[in-house]
C-alpha cells in the first residue's frame, strides 16, 4: 500500500503547474490508478499521464468531487 499521500479522486478538479495550450490549468480527473486520465476544463481534451508525474504537477485541488461537508439530502 501507499498510504500517507493525498488522495485523488475521479471528478477532483485539480490545477497543474503546466499550462495547456488552450490557455487553461485547470483538469478534471477522469481515472485514477497508475496512470491518471485528465480533461482539460476549458476544451475537454483527454489526455493519460503517470501517478508520478501527475503529482509532481498538481499545484492545488480546485474542487473536490469527495469532500468532507456532507452532501445535501436529495430532494
Ligand atoms: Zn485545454
């Protein structure tokens, strides 16, 4: 196990250190595991990058898909 790293989840919003080339730094997680999938925010484009890098490029997470407030009641 890992363990003691910050946790990533898909529908996190993250921003990167490196900017695309549409002008945006902000990406959606679309898959984690060894290799994380990535949407650009502004122009959807896809793109797989390694766990490794990923993280080493991850300035701040912009929006959390899991957070620690609980979900409003459905409804
Ligand atoms: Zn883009």
């Amino acid at each position: 196990m890992l363990g003691g790293s910050v946790g990533f989840h898909v529908g996190d919003v993250v921003q990167l250190k490196k900017t695309h080339p549409c002008g945006s730094t902000e990406w959606e997680i679309t898959r984690t595991g060894i290799d994380f999938g990535l949407k650009c925010a502004r122009c959807g484009r896809r793109v797989l990058i390694q766990r490794a890098k990923f993280e080493k490029l991850v300035k701040r997470t912009v929006r959390f898909a899991v957070g620690p407030e609980p979900a409003s009641p459905p409804g």
